[in-house]
C-alpha cells in the first residue's frame, strides 16, 4: 500500500515525507511552533521586576518604640491603630514624633 500511494503522489518521495503527507501536522510540530513562538514574545518583553526591593526602601515610617516599619504612603487610621493595638499607654507623639502632621488630617 505504501508504495502505491508513493508512486501516485511521486516516485521520488521519501518515506518520511510520506507520512507527513498522509498523517498532516503532527502535535509534536505544533507545540515546537508555538514554543518557538512563545519565546520570541518573552524576548520582546521586559523582564518582571520584584517589588519587594522597592517595597523596603519605601519603608520610611519607623515607630519610634518597636522600630516597626511602615510604608511611606501609610495614613493616620492605621498608625493610630498601631499606638492603641501595641503600645496602649503611650500616645501617638511618642510612636511617631516626625508624623505628627497626620493627627491634623480629617
């Protein structure tokens, strides 16, 4: 049968080529092709970058009490939390004299 169907299609046809006439794309030649295609997108696109180093240097609000770090962005709710939750007899000037900015803030 194959060489029937060899001498029909060409005679000089080689026995691979057969297959992959009578078989069409193989799975295997799909994910080589989108494989290739993925890598060639990942190469045009930017490394991702941890936010984690950025997140430490944003770090500038230090309770003055038990050095914990906040973000520098960090309003007046979850500090004045912090001085109840942690340090129940101290007041918001002994935690955080250099944010006492804050306390003015609706």
């Amino acid at each position: 049968y194959q060489r029937r169907v060899r001498d029909i299609i060409n005679p000089n046809t080689s026995y691979d080529n057969l297959i992959t006439l009578q078989m069409g794309r193989s799975n295997g030649n799909k994910a080589a092709q989108k494989r290739e295609r993925n890598q060639k997108k990942q190469a045009n696109q930017s490394k991702a970058v941890s936010t984690l180093k950025t997140n430490q240097l944003a770090l500038s609000i230090v309770c003055q009490i038990c050095r914990t770090q906040f973000l520098a962005n960090t309003g007046k709710l979850p500090l004045q939390q912090h001085v109840t939750n942690k340090h129940e007899k101290k007041e918001f000037k002994d935690c955080f004299p250099t944010h006492l900015h804050l306390l003015e803030e609706n």
